[in-house]
C-alpha cells in the first residue's frame, strides 16, 4: 500500500478486526515511531480530567509521544490544522459525533495499529470547541472520526480519545485491559 494514502485506505476499507491484530514486531519497536497530536479549541477547565489525561500519556509514554495542543479560537484551529494536512507524513482526523464513523474499539485498535506499522507516522486529532468544529476543518481532515453517537465537551473528548488509543494498545498485546 503507498505510504502517502495508507491511513486514509486503512479508515476506509476496514473490517471487524481483534482476530487478525496480531503481533509481527515488538511493540515498542512499532510504537516509538508513531507521534500523536492532540489538537483541541479553548482550554481545560476540569482537574479531574487533566489527571485522566495524565495518566494515559504516562502508560501510553512508552509506546507513542502524544503531543496536547490548544488553540484560543477557531482561526486558529483551522490554520494548525491546514499546517498539520500540508506534513508529509502527517495524517488528520477530525472528531465529529455527527458526521463522522464509529467503530468499535477492535476496528479502531486495527487501524491504529496499522497506523504504526507503517512506520514514521504523525496522527492529528483535531476536536472542536463548544459550537463545534469550522467548516475550513472539514476540508483539510483525511478523515472524520465519532467516539460515539453522543455529543461530548470537547475536554471530555480529549479523555475518551486517549483511553481509545491506550485500549487500542493493550487490544493489541492481548492483555486483560479490554476484555
């Protein structure tokens, strides 16, 4: 598969997937290339989940950098995401509960680790404000991502996603975590 389309090939064409997440490489040799950004509109306002997200980037530390970005307004936002859409090795992914495809957390740990074994890869999640994401985003997202049919704040977002991506991990390394 070419490297310039695989991410966006992997989000299309996938199928139900924990059977076939299997091991080719040790994880960490996998993992140590993979760069995710984290890339949110306005500003946490919970402890409580900063310690969340904490956490995640602490067990995911081994395996992925996870970059957290804030951007003041939507300007902004469109403008770090274009940024982002125009990195060669960069892939987008906009979270949008509405429009964008759910999967469950097998298909999204398949992806993910695909993501990885291609090697040299930068993943950009890119979550709106409170009125959502800019139109300009769409334009520039490879794809749209929902964590669920339900509509969360977007610092509640940023919580759910990083448990997906450590779920996604340990889906991989067979561990009792995701049962």
């Amino acid at each position: 598969m070419p490297r310039s389309c695989g991410f966006v090939a992997l989000w299309t064409a996938l199928e139900p997937a924990r059977a076939r997440c299997k091991r080719t490489r040790p994880l960490n040799s996998l993992c140590a290339r993979l760069h995710v950004t984290i890339l949110a509109q306005g500003k946490s306002k919970f402890q409580w989940i900063e310690e969340g997200f904490r956490e995640y980037t602490k067990r995911l530390a081994p395996f992925v950098t996870v970059e957290q970005v804030w951007v003041r307004d939507e300007e902004a936002l469109v403008k770090r995401t274009r940024q982002e859409r125009a990195s060669s090795s960069g892939q987008v992914v906009a979270l949008d509960a509405q429009r964008g495809k759910v999967y469950t957390s097998e298909e999204f740990a398949e992806v993910f680790m695909r993501q990885m074994e291609q090697g040299g890869s930068r993943v950009t999640f890119v979550i709106g404000g409170a009125s959502g994401l800019p139109q300009a985003v769409y334009q520039h997202a490879h794809e749209l991502l929902s964590l669920s049919t339900l509509t969360f704040t977007h610092q509640l977002a940023r919580l759910v996603l990083m448990e997906q991506i450590y779920r996604a991990i340990e889906i991989y390394n067979h561990t009792p975590y995701h049962k």
